[in-house]
C-alpha cells in the first residue's frame, strides 16, 4: 500500500467491517502511530488489515498495517509539509544539488568526500537545516547546463561563496594560475588580494563580471551590495 497513491479526504470515506476472528490477525484499533489513528477496520491484504485512519489534521484515508511498520508513515502528509520539504520541492533539481552538496561535504562514504568534507569544506548552517533557505538565498538554476560553484574554491558553501554557473565558467574560475596586470605589475590572483587587501573570491568574481583590472583591484567592498538576509521558514 506504501507505494500506492493515498486518497485523503476530510471526511470518512470507508464503512467498518467485522474484524478477522484469527488469532495471529493484529487489531490495530485505536492505535496511535504519529499523528494518524486507526479508526477502525475496513478490509484485509495478504500482507495485514486495512485500517481507515485519521490524521490529526482532520483528514481521512485507508491505509494498510504495513504502512506503520518502522514509522513508514506517521502524518497525512501534513507534517511533512510543515517541518520537510514537499514532494514536488524534492523533486526539484535544486533539491539534488542541495543534497549532493550536503553529501559530499559531510558523508564519510561519499566517493566526493575527499576532495570536499575533507578539505575542509562545509555547508553553512542555514543552508544545512533547510533546503527552503538554500533555494531563497540561490534562486532557480538558470539551465540544466549550470552547477553550483564556489567562488573561493577553498571556500565554504555559504550564500556569498556559491552562485550558479556552467561548467565553462567553472573551468575558468578554477584556473589558479589567473593573472592580473595592473599599474605595470603582473602577479596572480591570489598575491594581489593579499597585496590590496580583497579577499581573493572577490577579486575573482569582479573579474568573472568582466570589470577592469583598475575596478577589480580598487573598489572597496561594498556592503551595501550585499544581498539582505532573507527571512527564514
Ligand atoms: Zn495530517
């Protein structure tokens, strides 16, 4: 019954039916699994009874024995929604991203791991708990041809670290060897942000948006800029 689709409804849809009389038949009646309660029997599977249940939000639907095994299922759906993300949000490409994200930086068992969580690479804490906060502070994928990147690739996933972008661009981001010519000197990225006291992400994103070596290395962090903190859900 798990994996087929749950009508609920907000009233009851199903008439009781005399309980089986064999010993080894378990009556769920009454019994509490989450929010949902065992109403009363409506029927029997191969594998257990049939139970009209009714959440605790107020809707109704049958469900089998099996689906309260292990606490398979523990709410209509409602709780869910209220503390995870829905169903149509995980089926989100962005919700894959956050979550291979999550994997590679704190899944020992990752084949990512490696090169992620153990460099050191985390993601925040906001981004960690929610998925809904990662979507906010990121917004949708631009194309299917986009990934997440981190500016700093020594950075943290974190909203001012990570922006969408094309392998291509990735590719060009990660070019360490990145060279800057300005007022007659040339040195790579990395010694003219300690030399004009930007970090080198910044420093590396302005370029990536085309600004002048003059602006790139000149202009102060502005902070005025940067994006609000939205608010959390
Ligand atoms: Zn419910």
């Amino acid at each position: 019954m798990s994996g087929r689709k749950q009508k609920w409804s907000e009233h009851p849809s199903a008439t009781p039916q005399p309980m089986p009389t064999d010993k080894r038949f378990i009556d769920l009646t009454g019994r509490v699994f989450g929010r949902l309660c065992a109403m009363f029997y409506v029927g029997r599977t191969a594998s257990g009874g049939l139970w009209h249940c009714q959440c605790t939000c107020g809707r109704w639907a049958t469900l089998a024995t099996s689906n309260f095994k292990y606490d398979r299922q523990i709410s209509c759906g409602c709780y869910r929604r209220e503390v995870e993300c829905s169903h149509e949000e995980t089926r989100m490409a962005e919700y894959t991203v956050w979550k291979m994200m999550k994997d590679r930086c704190s899944n020992k068992r990752s084949r990512l791991y490696v090169n992620y969580g153990g460099r050191g690479i985390a993601v925040c804490e906001q981004w960690r708990g929610s998925f809904r906060s990662f979507l906010n502070d990121m917004g949708h994928r631009p194309s299917s041809k986009h990934s997440i990147e981190r500016v700093d690739n020594n950075g943290h996933y974190e909203p001012r670290n990570c922006r969408w972008a094309t392998m291509r661009e990735q590719l060009r981001n990660k070019r360490n060897n990145r060279r800057l010519t300005y007022d007659g000197k040339t040195m790579c990225l990395s010694a003219w942000a300690e030399h004009v006291g930007l970090p080198r992400y910044l420093l590396s994103g302005r370029l990536n948006r085309g600004w002048t070596p003059e602006a790139v290395l000149t202009t102060p962090i502005n902070l005025r800029f940067s994006r609000p903190s939205k608010p959390r859900c």
